[in-house]
C-alpha cells in the first residue's frame, strides 16, 4: 500500500484538527520535508497518516522495539474504516527540549461494527532530533 497523501488537497482541511491545512500542517511531516517539533505533532502526524493509510510513515515514526512488521500494519488499516476526529486532551513533556513525552487523546471512527472511540496515553521518546512513538494504553 503507498502513501495516498498526495491524493488529500494541500488547501484541505488536515486530518488531524489543527485548525490548519494539509499542506501547512501535517502533509510536510508525512512527506519528510519537515520532523515534527513535539510529541503532539507526532501524533497528529501519525493519526493523519492512517486517515490516508500512509504506512511508511507510520513505520518510519514508530520506535524500533515495538514496532510491527509490515504486513501486520497493512493487514490491521480496513479499507473499510474512516477515520472522523481527533480530540487531544492532553500532553505531558514532550516538548522541544524534552527526550520523552505522553499525549492522550481519542480517536473517533466510523467502521462495519458503527461509530467507535479509542482512547489512549500514547508514549514517545525523542532519539537524535526525531521523535518515535513507543507505545500506548488504550
């Protein structure tokens, strides 16, 4: 499966619910034209990059030791799942000049079984200048 970021208008509305454009928000951190800063914008990358089933970027972001094979990730993004909202309630660390971070947020979709929310605490870590998801308690 490529990336279908491309396919996503750069003046849309991002998936992530910045308030920003795709092509001002997350579109520049999925294409590696640009790292993202914190561990939020990390995250808001990483929810994007399953709403437009980028599985490079989420492999690219996700830290060596806990992350999937390949197969495994495809075989887990349904086409038949869309993704509807993010709400981020809250971050801890995961700043510019921390090396790890939290963020807590819900993701709110919409599949074969009806609308559906997950919940999680999302942990990252920052390893030279870029920031890898760890892992998370859903």
């Amino acid at each position: 499966m490529s990336s279908s970021a491309s396919a996503l208008p750069d003046a849309s509305r991002c998936p992530c619910g910045s308030g920003d454009t795709f092509g001002a928000c997350c579109r520049p951190v999925l294409r590696q034209e640009r790292r993202a800063a914190t561990a939020a914008a990390l995250m808001r990358s990483r929810y994007t990059a399953f709403t437009v089933r980028d599985v490079d970027h989420l492999l690219r972001t996700w830290h060596p030791r806990t992350r999937p094979g390949r197969t495994a990730l495809l075989d887990s993004l349904s086409d038949e799942v869309r993704w509807l909202r993010l709400d981020v309630h809250s971050t801890s660390a995961g700043g510019p000049f921390d090396d790890a971070g939290t963020v807590e947020f819900t993701a709110l979709s919409k599949g074969p079984r009806g609308r559906e929310a997950q919940r999680e605490l999302s942990r990252f870590v920052r390893e030279g200048d870029h920031w890898l998801y760890v892992d998370g308690d859903v």
